[in-house]
C-alpha cells in the first residue's frame, strides 16, 4: 500500500530546503540593503528555482493524498476543510505584523483581496507577505482539483484543463490562435488559472500517479533520480542557476525535470531503498511557517535594530545570520506549537 504524501521524509527534507532557499535570498537582500559590507561571495540561495519545485511538489502532494477521492462528491467537504486550514490560519498569522503597520494607509479592497487570498486579484498588486502569490496560484489549483471529485465529470477535469493551458502557452504546436480568448477573461483569473506556472502541478499529478500505477524496478529509480538530477542542473544553467524565472518552454522542462526527481526519491523511499533520517519530518514541519515567517521576522529585527540605534552599524553577514536564526526559530515555535496541534484538529474535525 502506498504511504500518505506526508510520510515521504525525503519529499519533507527537499521542502525544507526549498524554503530555505526562498528565505535565504530575500534575508539576504534585506540584510545588504540594512547592514555595512556585504555577503561575503554575494552568497544566496536559487529562490526561482526553490519556487518552481514548490509548485511540482504540491501538485504531488495533493494528488498523492486524493487519488482515491476523485469522482467521490462526498469528499468534498474534507477536501475543501483541509486545504482551507492548511493555507490559511498559518497566513494569517503572518499578517498580523505587516497589516499593523498597513492597514491605515490601506483600501478595503486591498486589505480583502491581501486576507482571502483570492486567486482572482491584479498579478500586479503588492503582496504584504512577499512569498503570498505563490500561495495564490495554490489556491488556484485547489479549486481545480476540487472539480476532480465531481462524479463522471471529475476525471475529465485535470486532462481539459492541461489541454487549455497547452494551447494557451504553445499555441505552435497546434497552429491554432487561442490568446485572444483568454484576454477576454479577467487578468488576475487568467494569470492564477491559466498561467504557466500551473503546468508544474500537473507535472507533479503525473508524478504521483506514475508512482501508483507503474512502480519501477530499483535499477530504473536510481536511473531516473540520476537522469533527471542531471537535465535540473543542465536547465537551471540556463536560468542563472535558479535565480532567473525560466522561459515558458524552459519552465516547463524544468518541472519534468522535478517531478522526475521526485518521483525517483518517492519510488526509493517507498522500496526501502533510500531511508532518510527520520528528523527529516521534523524539517518538513519548519518548511511552511519558514516560507510564510522569514519576512516578518527580518523586518522585525530591522526596526528593532532601527530602535536601538543599530541601523546599519552591523556587518551584513552577521546581519544575515542573526535574521536566519530569528526566522527559523520562529518557524520552530510556529511548527510545533501552534501549526502541528492545527493540524491535527482539522483531521478531528473533518
């Protein structure tokens, strides 16, 4: 029987990594732009990249964990209550410290489309948590996959809905013209739901019902892991190693590539033939509140460093570092003490 989503340690120790990335690039800059010197080397982590595999990741998750569920109208409400409390009490949270400081300066408009994270807001509006359009391309695919669970409908859903974006992004390859189409819809709705970051989910889906239906022989994983570890780094080449938003027809490969990957590591795991450290959970259960914390966090220390008198008196390294241990301390707190029991009620509950 294949293992819950959730139990894969080596997915949960490349999602801590993913957001350790994302947090180390934009702690980074906040610390160059408040400290004296600079990052030794102009250190930083690929945050593109980390993004990207992010989307693929969720994509897997999700269909790992409802595989079962599709055409079954009655899971419905589970599925909607878990996704709602698994993105938003977490988000909310980080909203206290940036709507302090916001919301008298704020339209109601901005402040409602900032809270709900509708999946229909301007691409170009400012996010007061940095990392939440990301989470709105989630919400997205949320939506999407909810309309699996339609009985007879559902199983078309995933299939129209990569058909749409297919001819959205590569109209050559059918020699049709379908752009005009789409910009009849709302911008914001057609950048969450038709933008190409969408096609990562799908290759992530793919992934996890690859892994159910087709296992492959050990020889074929480590296959796989190795090929698809090379096309990644061959890709991101191309991508300033993971700093600079692919192209569409890069982007695209580049999820392959990771949904390859994941599906490699996933495959070994569940034979027994890569067993990661069982701490590994421990960071995946840092990896959201991370994500969603470290801005937070390093704005906090530069205006208490502000406060104190200590703007820009302190080395940036030293800057950066004291920034990382605050945010990862708080994604700690914010893990076990408040997003795990969260968590679990939601499972009591629905």
């Amino acid at each position: 029987m294949q293992r819950a989503a959730n139990r894969f340690l080596t997915l949960e120790i490349a999602r801590f990594i993913a957001a350790f990335c994302v947090a180390t690039d934009h702690l980074a800059g906040l610390a160059t732009r408040n400290g004296t010197s600079a990052m030794p080397f102009g250190f930083s982590l690929p945050p593109i990249a980390a993004v990207l595999f992010f989307f693929v990741l969720s994509g897997f998750v999700i269909q790992s964990a409802h595989a079962r569920d599709l055409g079954q109208i009655g899971a419905l409400p589970r599925y909607l209550w878990r996704r709602i409390w698994r993105i938003y009490p977490l988000y909310w949270l980080s909203l206290i410290m940036p709507l302090w400081f916001l919301w008298h300066s704020s339209s109601l408009a901005y402040l409602a489309q900032t809270i709900s994270l509708a999946p229909i807001s301007s691409f170009s509006m400012p996010e007061a948590n940095p990392p939440a359009w990301t989470l709105r391309f989630e919400l997205a695919f949320y939506i999407i996959f909810a309309l699996t669970l339609l009985p007879r409908l559902g199983r078309w859903v995933l299939g129209i809905w990569l058909a749409l974006l297919l001819l959205y992004w590569f109209p050559h390859l059918f020699h049709v013209v379908v752009r005009p189409y789409f910009q009849a819809l709302p911008a914001g709705f057609a950048w969450y739901f038709f933008g190409i970051h969408d096609l990562l989910f799908l290759c992530g889906v793919e992934a996890a019902t690859l892994l159910a239906r087709r296992p492959l022989p050990g020889w074929g994983l480590w296959a796989l892991l190795g090929a698809s570890a090379i096309a990644v780094l061959v890709l991101l080449s191309r991508q300033h190693w993971g700093f600079d938003y692919p192209d569409r027809t890069l982007e695209l490969f580049t999820g392959i590539g990771f949904a390859g990957l994941i599906l490699a590591l996933t495959g070994l795991e569940q034979s027994q033939r890569l067993t990661p450290p069982r701490w590994g959970a421990g960071l995946g259960a840092m990896s959201y509140p991370l994500y969603l914390i470290h801005a937070d966090c390093g704005a906090l220390l530069i205006k208490t460093l502000q406060a104190a008198g200590l703007w820009h008196r302190l080395p940036v390294p030293e800057l950066f570092l004291l920034e990382m241990a605050l945010s990862l301390t708080a994604a700690a707190l914010l893990a076990f003490l408040i997003d795990k029991p969260l968590q679990r009620l939601a499972r009591r509950v629905v």
